[in-house]
C-alpha cells in the first residue's frame, strides 16, 4: 500500500512539475517582451495588442472623462449600520 501511495505522488508530482515547465516556456516571449519594454532605453508610445496569431500595434487612447451632472440627496433619517 504504501509503495502504490509513493508511486501516485511520484506522479502527481512529476506531472505538476511538467505542466509547469510547459507554462513557462509558452509564456516565455510575453515574459521576453516585457522585460524588453521595462529596459528600453525609450519609453514607448505604443502598445502591442496580440490577438492569438495576429499581431498588430495600437497607438494608447486617449481618455476623455464625462462627468453627469448628479442631484445632491441628503439622507432623510439618521439609520445605524448594525
């Protein structure tokens, strides 16, 4: 019994220690880019947005910020939090 507990840990470990492994070698260019965008000696003015096989780069946006105008409400009895 306890060879066939040792052998199912062996396993589960070495199969943990594969998909782990295989993750970090898919993401190792993201990671690669990345710290290639952190080092540059220019900060960048564009950002790349990757769409599974298809690459292209997008100039950032930028935000306009809308404000709507809001009634002010006073509460109209005094409730305490229990």
């Amino acid at each position: 019994m306890t060879f066939i507990a040792s052998l199912l840990f062996a396993i589960a470990l070495i199969a943990s220690v594969a998909v782990i492994a295989l993750t970090f070698s898919n993401a190792m260019p993201r990671i690669i880019e990345v710290i290639d965008m952190e080092f540059a000696p220019a900060v960048a003015v564009e950002r790349r947005i990757t769409f599974g096989e298809i690459r292209g780069r997008k100039p950032q946006p930028v935000a306009e910020v809308i404000v709507f105008p809001r009634k002010a409400t006073a509460p109209s009895d005094f409730l305490l939090a229990a």
